[in-house]
C-alpha cells in the first residue's frame, strides 16, 4: 500500500489536469499480458483521457461540469 503524505492545499485546475496526465503516462503504452490485464490497461487509459478531454474544456467553458462524468441519472 502507497501512504502519500497529507497535502495542505487543494490542487487548482491545472495541477488536477497535470495527475492525471501523470497517471494517464504511468500506465505505459504496452499490452497487457493476458485479456484481463490488457483490457484493464486499455480502460484505465480510455478513462484517463476522457477525463482530461472533460477537464480542459470545463476550463475552457468556465463550467464546473466536466462532460467526461455522467450522474447515475443521467446513464
């Protein structure tokens, strides 16, 4: 288990965006092994691009809604 230490400001817009563009690199390009780990892999960067697409424009749009996050409700 990774025990990051206590962060004493909130991060803005930019340093969110800049953690999730880390993640989205941590991940690497390559294939996973086995289907399981391959499709995991394929989501998480899927997931991890759509949410700095939404981001940057909710910043872009001074919007608080990022598009790339729907409500249960609205699924």
């Amino acid at each position: 288990m990774i025990i990051l230490p206590a962060m004493a400001d909130k991060l803005n817009d930019e340093q969110a965006y800049d953690r999730l563009h880390s993640a989205l690199l941590a991940l690497g390009k390559e294939e996973g092994q086995t289907v399981r780990g391959d499709t995991s892999l394929k989501a998480a960067r899927q997931a991890l691009a759509l949410l700095q697409l939404g981001l940057l424009k909710a910043m872009d749009d001074a919007s608080d809604k990022n598009v790339a996050i729907k409500a249960p409700t609205e699924i």
